[in-house]
C-alpha cells in the first residue's frame, strides 16, 4: 500500500513523499518501513510502543491511535509530523 511521507521524515526515504510498505497492522507496517528504511520507525514511535505526541498516522482519513489496527491491502495510510516555530 502507499504511505504518505511527511517532510521531516524523507531523509530516511532518499527524499521520497510516497513509499510502498506492506503489513496487516499498522505495527506490521512500521515494521516494514524500518526494513526499508532503518531508523524511522524510531522517529515515530517511542520507547513505549506508542505513536510520538508529534506524530499523526491516518488510515483512510481517520486518525489511527492503536498499532494493532488492522490493514487492508488497498488502505491509504498517511503519516503527518506537527510543525512547530515562532
């Protein structure tokens, strides 16, 4: 399925904004992510398991809060980092 990139994350994918990856969780796929591209799994989630405060995930337009929800092959998965400044 593809994944949308954000910004801040696209130097772990050569730049790319969208990515192929495959799972039938969203744990599942972000663990194919860091197969694909080691290292941003860990800028997403924490030590605990758990999505960084920072980070958003979609799924479909909803807004995922659990990595055990499942996937569908043809599922749009979005991954949105907070902008912050001054």
């Amino acid at each position: 399925m593809n994944v949308a990139i954000p910004s801040q994350l696209r130097d772990y994918t050569g730049g790319h904004a969208q990515v192929e990856a495959h799972g039938a969780t969203l744990a599942d796929l972000l663990a194919d992510l860091e197969r694909r591209y080691p290292g941003v799994r860990f800028r997403m989630i924490d030590e605990q398991d758990r999505i960084r405060r920072h980070i958003r995930i979609f799924v479909n337009r909803e807004q995922a809060r659990d990595l055990g929800a499942a996937l569908g092959a043809n599922d749009e998965v979005v991954i949105v980092g907070a902008l912050s400044g001054g």
